[in-house]
C-alpha cells in the first residue's frame, strides 16, 4: 500500500542505509510523491462526507437520501 511504501522508504533513509546521495533523493521524492497522494485521498473523502448524505454503519455506507426515500 501507499502507506508501507512511505514506512519502508523513511525506515530507509532513517537507518542510513541508502548509499548514495542520488538513493537518498530519490527516496524523499517518493515520500513527497505518496504523501501528496495520501493527502489528496484524504481531501476527497472529507469532501464527499460534507457534500453527501451518507453514513458508514457496520462497515456498510448507506446513503440516506436513499434511505429516506424506501422507509
């Protein structure tokens, strides 16, 4: 996953164990990458959450839009 991908580079870079200078940069590229990813994920389910009648109840979503229109 994206998050295991992070965890192994900073895991990396922090244990020195990157040789080379162009490994180290290219190692906190990736962060940067994935971060900004993650980051963007995160953004777009924050906006469907304010933008969306919907409710996540034993791991199911239910739109209550939905919901209200069967009952």
């Amino acid at each position: 996953t994206r998050l295991t991908q992070l965890r192994l580079v900073a895991e990396l870079l922090e244990d020195e164990k990157l040789p080379s200078e162009e490994e180290r940069r290219r190692s906190i590229g990736i962060i940067y990458r994935e971060a900004h990813r993650l980051s963007h994920l995160v953004e777009n389910i924050l906006e469907f959450s304010r933008s969306s009648r919907t409710r996540i109840r034993n791991g199911e979503v239910e739109d209550l839009d939905v919901v209200e229109a069967l009952e």
